[in-house]
C-alpha cells in the first residue's frame, strides 16, 4: 500500500462528523442520489460503495468503506482485482433511494460494447489518496458511461434540484458530453430543458466562457450553458483545479453554476439568474433519470473523472454549499503517483517481466511497421538500440495519460491497429490520437506499469509471442490467453538504449 493508511478506526474517525448528505438534510435540501468510489458522504454510512468485476473470472465483488463515515476499502480492490483487472460495474447510491448507476445503455448514440452499451471504467485507472488513504475515482474514457432511467425521488419538470461533483480537472476533451445529473428517462434527446446536468470539459460547440477552457457549464438539453446566454458568458472562466468542485443547481426560472478548488477555499459563483433567454428552457421539463460521463442521448465522446457527487431533493441554499464545501477541504483530496511511471519528455526504454524474457525490450521492426519483442543488449547495433527507445509525450487523445514517439522515427507513435501495436504517423482524428495513447498503473505482477489503451478500458499492452498487442484478460483473441497475462503486460520503465 506503499504506507497509505488503511486502519478501519483511523479512517472512520478522519472522516466522522458531518459530511456532504448530513449537511444538505440540515439545509432542508436533502440528498436522493449520492454517488462515490472514494467515501462514504453520510457520517451513518457504512455500507458499499462500488462493485467491481474481474477480468479473469467474472467474478464481482462490492467495495465498501473502512468504517461509519469512512473512506473506500481500496485494499480490498487490490487483491481482488492482483493479477488481473477490473472494472467497475456498478456506483452504489448512498441514499438508501436506490438510484445506483450502472452501465449506460444504447440511446440516440451508440456505445461501443456489446449490444450498443457503453464500456465500463477500469477500476484501478484514476488512483488517488483522500486523508491519506489510497481510494480509485471512476475514470471516463471515451466510449465510457453510466445511467439509471428508472430512479426515485429525482427532481422532475419544473422541480427544484441541486448537484455537485468532485472532478479530475486536468482530465477533459471537447467531446459531447461529460455530465453527471438529471437526464431523460429514454437515452435520447427530448427537447430543450428535458436535462439538468453539471457539464465539465472544453467544447465551445454550444456554451463557453473566458479563455480557453475548461468550463464548468450547464447541460440543459440542446445547449450547454455558461450563463443567461447561448454561446459565450464573460463571467464564466476558464478553471482546471486538479480537483474540482462543481456545482449546478436549478429551480422555476432561477439556476446557478457555482465551482471551486475542492483541496482548498470557497466557492465562486459563476452564474445566478434566470433560465437561458431561448425557448424551452422555461418551465423545464426535467425527467429524473440519472447519467454519468454522457450525454441525455447517450453521446459518448468525452473524457473525465469522477470521484463523489449527490443530487439533491430541492434548491440548496448557498450557505449550505459553502460548509460542503468546507467538509470536501477537509477531506484530503490527494494525487497519487504510480510508481515507475515514465515522465513526459524523457526518454525511455519498456523492458518484458516475464520469466521468460526479461533481456527482451518492446521495439518496432525493421522490415515493418509492427510493434515486438526483442533482445537488446549493450553488444546490439545502434540501429536495434534507437528502435527500442522511446520519447515520453503526453497523451494525444488525452493529456492524463502517455504517448510514445518514436526515438528513431520522430513523428511516428506506438499505437494500436486491428488489436496489433505497430509504429505510425498519427493524424488529427481523434480515433488515431486514442489509439496513440496509453494510461500508466500499476504492474498487474507487481512489477514497473501497465499500459491500459486509452480507449478501450479492458486491454493493455501486452507481448505475446514476440509480438504486441492490445489485449483483454481471457478475451477471444490468442493473445488475450490467461497464461501469464499478468506478467505479459507488466513493463519495466527502463534508461533508454539510444
């Protein structure tokens, strides 16, 4: 656990007291969905939080919290999930109305699993400490979502509600839409004001403020929102605090975008007035279902992380926001490093863990463009050198993660292709760029990263009969065979060989 504290009285005690939920009922604004990987957000709570399933099994298992009030049991997630992965299939609701989110089913867009459902987040993708103790965030990658279009107690038409979220504010695209709040019951596109939702990231296709995002907007349903205005607002800026607390809060003829930084201060308002000045909007027509990391019609392009948030029966109060606020501070939002990852801008080498081949380095072939692996030692040629060694860039298709640029090869990336990793020019797509980009955890061996592809959360990089692949644990390809999946897709960060 790499000295993360994880005593059950420890972790009940740092987080008993009021919490998020405590203080909305105090405020006359109770909560009805309460959603979080990292916390209980009630002081009673001790219970589940998130379940996860494992790769190579199928085997699931809940997640919960170290104690009444505490933070999430992420040791009981590391040896579930030791030698395999996870992913999380289902964010418990901590309101006792059982508005849980799980995996978002087709809409008016199609997601890109099975039977047009959205894919499910890697379970151990966003690591983070909060007051000291190792927790996971719900980490949205394109493609990526949760819902549930059958809740209960969820604010509708006209009513009063409130939400916040505590977001990964270096983790966005401009993709459509990254949400979490009040959507339609039918995955699709009802008409203006059939949505309420807190929208994060860069897109200015609808709404946008000062410079060059992100923002913290509202996604009403065919426009998100910075202000009374469609389009620009000036009193919306640009905000990116590494975590982020965002607030979007609504009632007849009246709403508000509040944010902050949910390590430290207060809240900023950065709207409180009435519905935007176009049609639909007034009265709204709010449906009660309930999204994360998409869009009401199931769009699915954009990118984030989540780590808490609650939606509310009635319009909060200021004041009350101001003490979650105070209580989200004192939480202890924390980064969390994974060990050996490759710093951006160096240059580096990828050795194998596997028994079999620990002199062998991932390079690209001479003769073609693939990916494989291959012995290299001090005696190789200087070419065999320069061809496994790698400049670190940040992520393409998304900045929280990595690409590799050819040492040897500049302007040439690592990236996936029909599942087989090979060296390639990358083009402006945001499909190429995805594919060029790989999100460092830790070892599924325990040894050096796993490189997860950035848009397919279940596979990582792995060798497999001297070749590379993106490959899932016991999936239908040959090379997404269980034998030592673990240490085939565990990789050294190694001094480059050129």
């Amino acid at each position: 656990m790499l000295g993360v504290q994880t005593s059950t009285g420890i972790g009940a005690a740092a987080a008993a007291g009021s919490l998020p939920c405590d203080l909305y009922a105090a405020g006359g604004t109770p909560c009805v969905a309460a959603h979080s990987s990292t916390r209980a957000l009630y002081s009673a709570y001790n219970s589940r939080l998130y379940q996860v399933k494992r790769a190579s099994d199928g085997a699931t298992r809940d997640i919960g919290v170290l104690g009444a009030g505490g933070y999430a049991d992420a040791a009981a997630q590391d040896s579930f999930c030791a030698g395999t992965s996870c992913l999380i299939t289902v964010l418990y609701d901590q309101s006792g109305r059982g508005n849980h989110l799980t995996q978002a089913p087709p809409g008016g867009f199609q997601g890109p699993a099975a039977g047009g459902y959205d894919n499910l987040a890697e379970a151990s993708a966003a690591p983070v400490t909060v007051g000291g103790h190792k927790a996971y965030g719900v980490f949205i990658a394109p493609g990526t979502g949760y819902r549930n279009n059958r809740t209960n107690g969820i604010a509708t038409g006209d009513q009063p509600e409130g939400m916040y979220a505590i977001l990964d504010g270096s983790h966005r695209n401009g993709g459509c839409c990254f949400d979490y709040g009040n959507a339609e019951t039918n995955s699709r596109d009802n008409g203006n004001g059939t949505m309420e939702t807190i929208y994060f990231g860069d897109s200015k296709a609808w709404g946008y403020g000062t410079g060059n995002g992100p923002w913290v907007m509202a996604d009403l349903e065919n426009g998100l929102f910075s202000g009374v205005d469609r389009g620009y607002n000036a009193n919306s800026p640009s905000i990116s605090h590494r975590f982020l607390t965002a607030i979007v809060k609504g009632e007849p003829n009246h709403w508000a975008i509040r944010a902050g930084n949910a390590q430290s201060g207060g809240l900023a308002t950065h709207y409180d007035g009435p519905r935007p000045n176009a049609s639909g909007y007034h009265p709204m027509k709010k449906e009660g279902a309930i999204i994360l990391g998409i869009g009401g019609d199931n769009s699915n392009s954009s990118a984030g992380t989540f780590y808490e948030g609650v939606m509310t029966s009635g319009y909060p109060s200021n004041a009350t926001e101001n003490a979650v606020q105070a209580n989200i501070n004192a939480a202890g939002y924390a980064t969390y490093a994974v060990p050996g990852t490759p710093a951006v801008g160096s240059r580096v080498s990828l050795r194998a863990t596997t028994a079999c081949c620990t002199n062998t380095y991932l390079r690209h072939n001479s003769a073609d463009t693939n990916a494989a692996l291959a012995a290299i030692s001090s005696s190789s040629t200087s070419a065999d050198k320069a061809a496994a060694t790698w400049t670190v860039r940040a992520g393409l298709g998304d900045a929280s993660c990595v690409s590799f640029e050819s040492a040897d090869k500049p302007g040439q990336y690592l990236r996936h292709y029909d599942f087989r990793l090979r060296v390639d020019s990358i083009d402006s797509g945001a499909l190429s760029r995805l594919d060029a980009t790989f999100c460092p955890q830790a070892g599924h061996n325990g040894q050096g990263v796993s490189l997860r592809s950035a848009n397919y959360p279940g596979d990582f990089v792995r060798h497999y009969d001297y070749g590379v692949y993106a490959a899932s644990h016991g999936g239908s390809h040959a090379w997404d065979a269980t034998t030592a999946w673990a240490d085939d897709t565990s990789w050294v960060v190694t001094s480059p060989w050129a």
